[in-house]
C-alpha cells in the first residue's frame, strides 16, 4: 500500500514537471514567433541599433583586456574613452557578451538571441503578473499574449531598437503584481517591487523616472488600505529600504559623476519644455495601430513618422469592463485603477498634454515613452474585460489568441524592414553610433584633440602607447612645469603614477582639463620617468557594487527560503 501511494506521489509530480516543461516550450514557440524576423542572416535597421550594438561590443573588448566590471568604454571616439557604464546600466548586457565571449557567437547572432530572451522573459513575467492578481488562467494567458505583441513593444524591438525600455517590459509587471499583493492580497511577496525595481534601475533610467511616480501614485489613491493595516505599510516601507541598497549599485557611482562635473545631459537647452511639446504625439498616430518605421520622430507628418500609439485593440478590449454587471469598484478597485492610470498616461503622451507648462517632466524627452505604462496596465485590465464579457470562455480563448497571433504575424511580414548593406564596422562607425547624441560627454569636451602633451609646449607631441583605458609614456622635461594633456575624456576615477629612475613610484594629481575636458596630470615638482595614466575604481564605486551585491545575495536568499517555507 506504502508503494503505491509513493508511486501516485512520483507520478504526479511527473506530470507537474511535464506540463511545466510543456509551457515553457510553448513560452520559447512563442518568443520565437514574435522575434520571427531576426531568424535568418540579416539584421534589420532600427534607430538606436548602433548605439546598442557599439555597447555590447566595446563591453566585449574591455573584458578580452582584462577589464572588469566594465567601466569605461576606451575603443571608441579615436580611443579617448566613454563612461558609458556609469550613466547607462549594462549589467544585462553581460548576457549577449558572455555568448560572444564564451560561446564565441557574433555580434548580430548574440543581439538576436539577447532579444530572443528579452521576449521570452517578459512573457512568463507578465503571465505571473496575471495570475497573482487574477488567479485565472485564461485571463493570464489572453494579457501576456496581448502584451507581448503589443504594438509599443513591438515598434520597440523592430523600429526603435531601445533596448533598456525593452528590458522595463520584464520587470514592470512585477512592480504591478508587487503593489497589489502587499496592498490587496497576503502581503507577503513585497520582493517583488525590490526586484522589479532593481530591474529597471539597471535597465532603463528614464524607465525608472517614469515607474517611481507610478508606484507612489497606485500607494497615494490606496491610503487606505495601506495605513488600515500597518503590516502592509511596514512591507512597502522594506520594499522601498531593499529598492535602495540594492540599486546603489548604479546609482551611487551616477551621482558621483554628476557631483564631479557636468555633462551634456544636464544642459536645459537640448530637452525643454517646448522641444518635447512639439515630440507630442498626433491623435491619428495615437489611434494607429500599424507597425510603422519613420526615419525620425515628427508627429506631425503621418507618412514619415513612427508608430507612436499602443495599439486599437489595447483601446477597445478594455471598455468591455463597463458592459459587465459582475465588476464593481468595490469588489474590483485594483482593475479600476489601472484603468484609470492608463487612460491619464496615455493622455499625457498625446499634444492634448500641456507639456509645455510642465518642464519638469521633459527629462522623458519623448512623450511616448509613457506607452509602456499603459501598455501593461491595458493588457491586464483588456484579458480582464474580455474574459468577464464573453461567455464561452475557453473557447473563446483560443480563438481571440489565435486572431492576436495572425494580426500580430501580418504586422511584422508587412514591416518595411530597412536592411543595411554594408558591413558592420561600417555602420557601427560614427560618434552617431558609437554614443548616441554624446549625453554622457562633459561639456566642452575636444573630440579632435587625440594627443599627448605638455600644455605648456603644446606643438611638442609626446610619444605613447595605449591599451584600453590605460597610457604609458616616458616624460623627462625638468623645463616646463609638469600639466600632461592625457587623450582621454575626463571622469572621476582616472589615477596617474610616475615611476623614477630610482624606482620610486608617486601618485601625480589628476583634474579635468578646463580647455578640452580631458584629463591634466600634474605635479608641483619637475619629475622624470615613466608615467601610467589608467582607469581605477573610486571608492565610492567599490563601496556601492559592494553593498549590492551583497544585499542582492542576501535577497536571494530571503526569497528562497520565504518560497520553501510556503511550500512546506
């Protein structure tokens, strides 16, 4: 009897590990689906592809030299370096480097994969998402497939290539199932917010600007509920704590670079109040629902310009929820609100929005950046409605998701994919390319100026070698006084050493160059010798990966034990 009660216990979990597997599988069908034309050899064109493709590939080069964490990118911009690292997150673009590092794939095929797993992620992140708020599976199924071949995404992947938003579509939805799990359900999972947060924070930082006033506006209208239970109020208060330390990992070295100089991005006249008034989406681009490319972003002009909207059917399927005589606010106030916050921020990314009385908020500098909010709160809140409003719920299931799947196949066969045809190096080619619009360059930085040299005797050229992020020269000029003009852009971080004949080594002081904004090696005495010019952590930078690191593992660990503990 003991035998065959083990047996049916055995064979059971059999078929939980089968129907897992199963779904997995059918998860990856999927993302392979939605990712269909990046299956073969060709790479299409997307507006900030470059960009990306430039990061992996210089994050790349730095680990071949030995340099890690990835700090400065030091091959780009005739070699005189770029802190990409420190103002734009990376840590998931170790994934597409460890393919071409390790497994020895090439650029195009470790991008392709990377966004293979992006989708594939950001499915089973939404279907979690659904069903920890409405505990159905076809409800969890409908969403996922909704906001995986939602437009937004989708004009992300294949017309912008914006990389970090597409890396905000995993972890948003975790923030959303965090909220509501501490503010309406067990109250137990408020790791979720952490996570979720720690995600965008080391994907997307305007992402992060974005989902931070999200998250105190859902606590702000749910007072409530929160300061009803104190154990709620006590989670989010942790949740927030945990947020913190485990993304100062990014933001202390941020803020360390941006209390030590200024920077392009910090200039008031590139993104004003009116520059982003005028990037407001038309209300006919806004109800467009065809994949579209543009060669740049003119709300103005419909033929020329991108797909700027959500989608028709993320606008229709939610309005089912007002024909249900079963929904309430009452009994449905979590569904409610996202309704309502979709509707206010897709408002604010069309020109009805007075942006230009809000300059505040031009730091998104694109209005339609807000579509990922309504992107995901219009996909829960749509499967919702259109559950409740049917009747013959199974079957209409399968029908609605194979009707998604083939708009969805003929959106992208139709896409006019931009092909380039000339070789990578080529198109990677460019300060275009290689940094974006430069946000990151400190202002009235030289990007001419490649040598070395006494700023004192500048027509006398100085001799070096350079690998990566560090410079050797021999320096014997006992005339002038020692002020090096050093070829790379100055960032807090930079430490030079001068070895003596004797062997006595000295630290020499680093500042920025105030004519070129690179970085000036200086001494108060006349030395001679060898000179090393490289990169070092700062110590806030230790201090900070350090604390993150360690808070993420204990995280873990948290997590895990708390997920044992249920189970048992």
């Amino acid at each position: 009897m003991k035998n065959l009660k083990n047996f049916s216990i055995n064979k059971i979990k059999d078929m939980q590990i089968l129907k897992k597997l199963r779904f997995i599988l059918v998860v990856l069908a999927i993302s392979l689906f939605a990712c269909h034309p990046y299956l073969n050899k060709i790479l299409p064109y997307a507006h900030d592809l470059g960009y990306h493709l430039n990061r992996i590939n210089e994050m790349c080069k730095q680990i071949i030299l030995g340099n890690f964490p990835v700090l400065i990118h030091s091959e780009i911009l005739n070699g005189l370096g770029y802190a990409n690292s420190l103002f734009y997150p990376e840590v998931f673009l170790y994934i597409p480097v460890a393919f071409i590092y390790f497994l020895k794939f090439d650029l195009i095929d470790a991008y392709k994969i990377f966004i293979v797993i992006i989708t594939f992620f950001t499915f089973l992140s939404m279907y979690y998402t659904s069903m920890k708020i409405f505990k159905k599976k076809q409800i969890a199924w409908l969403s996922t497939i909704l906001y995986t071949f939602s437009l937004y995404r989708l004009t992300d992947v294949y017309v912008r290539g914006a990389v970090g938003e597409l890396l905000t579509f995993i972890f948003l939805p975790l923030i959303v199932a965090g909220l509501y799990e501490v503010i309406f359900d067990e109250n137990k999972k408020w790791w979720l917010i952490a996570i979720g947060l720690f995600g965008i924070a080391n994907s997307h930082m305007l992402s992060f600007a974005m989902t931070i006033p999200l998250i105190l506006f859902i606590c702000l209208i749910n007072v409530d509920k929160i300061f009803k239970d104190k154990k709620r109020l006590l989670n989010l208060v942790i949740a927030a704590i945990v947020s913190v330390i485990i993304t100062v990992g990014f933001f202390g070295p941020l803020i360390e670079q941006k209390c030590n100089d200024k920077f392009f991005v910090d200039g008031n006249s590139r993104e004003d109040a009116q520059i982003i008034k005028d990037r407001a989406t038309s209300i006919d681009l806004a109800l467009s629902n065809r994949l579209k490319v543009g060669d740049g972003v003119n709300s103005n002009i419909t033929d020329a310009a991108l797909s700027e909207g959500i989608g028709i059917i993320l606008l229709i399927l939610p309005v089912l929820i007002f024909f249900s005589k079963d929904i309430s606010y009452k009994n449905n106030r979590y569904c409610i609100q996202m309704l309502a916050i979709a509707g206010i921020t897709y408002l604010m990314t069309t020109l009805l929005f007075p942006w230009d009385k809000l300059q505040a908020l031009s730091i998104i500098q694109f209005p339609f950046r807000l579509n990922i909010i309504p992107t995901v709160l219009l996909s829960l809140v749509g499967a919702f409605a259109f559950y409740n409003f049917v009747k013959n719920k199974n079957d209409m299931t399968v029908i609605f998701t194979i009707v998604i799947l083939l708009t969805a196949s003929n959106q992208l066969d139709q896409l006019d994919i931009n092909v380039f045809d000339y070789q990578l190096e080529q198109f990677m080619a460019g300060v275009g390319r290689e940094v974006g619009m430069g946000e990151y360059l400190p202002e009235g930085v030289d990007l001419g100026d490649v040598n070395l040299y006494n700023i004192n005797d500048k027509e006398s050229k100085i001799e070096f070698t350079r690998k990566g992020s560090e410079i050797t020269f021999e320096y014997d000029n006992k005339e002038l006084d020692m002020q090096i003009n050093i070829p790379f852009i100055y960032y807090k971080g930079y430490k030079a050493y001068i070895e003596e004949e004797s062997g006595k080594v000295s630290e020499l002081l680093v500042s920025k160059n105030e004519q070129n904004a690179h970085v000036l090696v200086s001494s108060d005495e006349k030395l001679e010798g060898k000179i090393i010019v490289k990169y070092e952590m700062t110590n806030v930078q230790k201090i900070c990966y350090t604390i993150s690191f360690i808070a993420l593992f204990a995280l873990g660990v948290y997590i895990v034990v708390s997920i044992v503990k249920n189970k048992k």
